[in-house]
C-alpha cells in the first residue's frame, strides 16, 4: 500500500455521484468476481478526531475502521464483527466494533513516546506501528450462538498483509484488499481546517466450480511436511481481476469527487460489472448512562471506593470518549 502524507488531499467539490460512509456491493460475473467498495467520510472524522490520536496512529486505526466495515457489512445475520489487534510496537492494541447491519465504533491504545520516536524516526508506517503480535476477527451471534474467531499472526506487515492472510489460511478464498486513509484540507476565513477520509475495495475470486478456486495464491506452506508442493495453475480470471485491483491508487479510494460507481466501473468496464444497492455506515457507540451503572455495581464496595475522587466516580468511554460521573451514594443506592 503506498503510505499517503496526511495532508495529502485537496479539497474538491464532491460530484452529485458521490456519497460518503457507504458499502458498496459488486459483482464481475464474466470473471467470477465479487467486491465491496467502502467509502468513509463523516464517520471515520467522528471517530478519529474524538480522540485526537497522534497523525500516523489515527491513520492506522482509521484503516483498521475500513476494514472492519468491509467485512462486517458482508454478515448475513444480526451481529457483532469485531477486529482487535495486540502486538509489541507502538501501537499495541486496535479494536473496531462493527454492529450489524450498519454501526461502528473504534478505539486504539498505544505507547505514546514510543510513537512520538517512531515519527521522529521516520517510521511511523502501519508495520512499523503494529509490531508484532495478532489479529483477531470475531463473529458474535448473540449470547445463544457460539462465537467464531479467526487469528492471524502480525509480523510487521500491514493490515493489508494480515488480511490476505486471514483469506489464504482461514477461508482460502483469493482475495486483495486495498485501504487508504488521509486527511482532506480545507481553506476558509477561519484558516485551514481539515477532516479525515478513507476508503477501501476487497476484490475476490469466488467460481462455481470449487477447483477453479484452487489458485496459486493458496500458499504451499499448509502442505505436509515433506510433501513437495505443487504448483497450481493460475486462473486467468482471477490473473486478470487482481491485476485491476492493483491499479487502485490511494487517491481514488478517498476522492469525494469519485463516487464509488464510478470507482468500479472505470476497474471493471471491459469485462462488465454490476453494482447493487449500497448500505449505510454510521458512527454509533452503544455506550450509556444506565450501562455504565451496570458495570460499576458489577465490582465490589471496595474496589468502587477506590475508584471515587473528588468525591465522585468518573468513567470515560475509551470508544467515544464519553464521560459518566456518579457520586458513590448513587451508586449504593441503585446496589441495595
């Protein structure tokens, strides 16, 4: 993924094709390819400028927002799609919340004066800021449905990397995925102001006929040991679709004058592709008053007297930064 300055953007005067915090659903059915285009404007500006992150540190999160949105939005059932990293690089934990079919929340812990050498250093891309550690990706059903998670190692590669990995070794599905995140600048009498875009397209290879699927993208790594792989024939619909993807520049996957119509078509023109009706996203914390009660009734007497200063308990919601205050004497009460 080419790393974009974060003032890279221009401001422009979006067409009237062009709509924000989107998921777009498509399909190339003469290549057997099927895709998503997510568009993220207002909400992932909510989100990130909540926490007034460092810069690189939104970016990566804002990536992260993408990502979750891309593949959350694909649920076909009432549910969570949860990603959450843990590594050992400055950023030590990401956790975006999708909540079908269309809320999303995120947050990020890191270190701050590790990130603050990493920029001065010149390497505050997303390996670098991840580290090593991994990837968890979790469908939540519901509390009468069991939970599935894939992992995925993090080994100084980006959230692009993690993902065709995650498809290679969980789904074997080939699969390319494309994320951009930047922040748009905007001149005005007040000076220049700005907000943070981002957007995305995962493209993946899905025939009828099981074999064909059997590409060389799979990685020989899963065989037994000892056992010589074979090398698999390239398809040459998935040869031509990954191709196009690859040409997505990071511009157009964040530019509010290219809608994501337009995106496709201009990818898929030639061999014909189709949209469907896109969703909404929208920034959504599922945080509140009455919840926060819950959680601190949840501990006992002692530990809440531990938490009261200034004779109040105070309690920030790490998603969106939400404050809760409540005396201990409400507390006790609501407890008795």
């Amino acid at each position: 993924m080419t790393d974009i300055p974060h003032t890279a953007i221009p401001s422009r005067a979006p067409s009237a094709a062009a709509v924000d915090d989107i998921v777009l659903p498509f399909e190339v059915a003469t290549l057997d390819l099927r895709g998503r285009v997510v568009r993220l404007g207002p909400v992932v500006d909510e989100i990130l400028e909540k926490h007034a992150y460092p810069p690189p540190v939104a970016k990566l999160l804002g990536e992260a927002v993408v990502l979750t949105v891309m593949l959350g939005s694909a649920l076909k059932i009432e549910g969570r799609f949860i990603l959450q990293t843990q590594s050992d690089g400055p950023v030590r934990m990401l956790v975006v919340d999708f909540m079908a079919p269309d809320r999303v929340r995120a947050c990020a812990r890191f270190d701050k004066s590790r990130v603050a050498e990493a920029i001065a250093g010149g390497k505050s891309d997303s390996g670098s800021l991840l580290g090593k550690g991994h990837l968890a990706m979790t469908i939540d059903q519901g509390p009468d449905m069991n939970r599935y998670q894939g992992l995925v190692a993090l080994d100084g590669g980006t959230l692009e990397d993690a993902a065709h990995e995650y498809f290679l070794r969980s789904e074997q599905i080939p699969t390319r995925v494309r994320l951009a995140v930047a922040e748009e600048l905007r001149a005005g009498q007040g000076g220049a102001s700005h907000r943070w875009r981002a957007g995305g397209i995962m493209l993946q290879f899905l025939p009828k006929s099981p074999e064909r699927a059997r590409v060389s993208d799979l990685h020989p790594g899963d065989a037994p040991e000892g056992v010589t792989p074979h090398a698999l024939p390239e398809d040459e619909a998935w040869v031509e679709g990954r191709a196009l993807v690859s040409t997505v520049e990071d511009l157009e996957l964040i530019d509010p004058s290219l809608s994501s119509e337009r995106l496709v078509y201009r990818l898929f023109h030639e061999p014909g592709v189709r949209v469907f009706q896109p969703g909404p996203v929208r920034a959504h914390c599922s945080c509140s008053r009455e919840n926060v009660e819950g959680m601190l009734k949840s501990f006992s007497q002692d530990d809440r007297d531990h938490m009261v200063e200034d004779g109040r308990i105070s309690v920030t919601c790490e998603f969106c930064s939400a404050n809760y205050e409540f005396t201990p004497g409400e507390i006790e009460a609501k407890d008795s």
